[in-house]
C-alpha cells in the first residue's frame, strides 16, 4: 500500500513523533514542501519522486499505510520484531 492522502501523512508523522523538519530532512526534501502538502484532507497530489520519497522515509521509520477497507485510508506502525 501506498501513501494516498494529506491525513495519512499527518498521521504516520504524529504516530514517529516527527516535526515536518523532521520528515523533510529524512525524506530529502525542502520543509516548504512538506508544509505546501500536509494541509487538508483529500487525496495528495505533488511530484512522483517527493511523494515516493516521503512515503519510503516513513516506511523506513515503521509505517505501514492501511489501504481504505470501509472506514478509510489509515496508518499503523509495524510491530517491532522479536531479537
């Protein structure tokens, strides 16, 4: 699954305890850019290579986005594994 909305952003970003410079710096890209994005809640629209690069940045840190089942597009983090 893929990152789909201004909400899921948000949300995967409280779920890290990230600031936007937070994920801009881990994502590569300008705080700008990640304040132009976040507003709102409809479906996120940008570049390819920005919204690809923030959606590996939180897939990195542990974000699994949760395609929409009925209740909408949501975020979880992946459960830490076992060492």
């Amino acid at each position: 699954m893929s990152i789909s909305t201004r909400s899921q952003m948000r949300a995967a970003r409280a779920l890290l305890g990230w600031s936007q410079l937070d994920l801009a710096s881990r994502a590569g890209v300008s705080l700008p850019t990640i304040k132009r994005l976040e507003p709102g809640d409809e479906v996120l629209t940008g570049s390819h290579q920005t919204i690809e690069a923030i959606r590996r940045a939180l897939e990195d840190a542990g974000v699994i986005f949760v395609a929409e089942n009925g209740e909408g597009p949501g975020v979880r983090l992946r459960k830490a594994r076992p060492e």
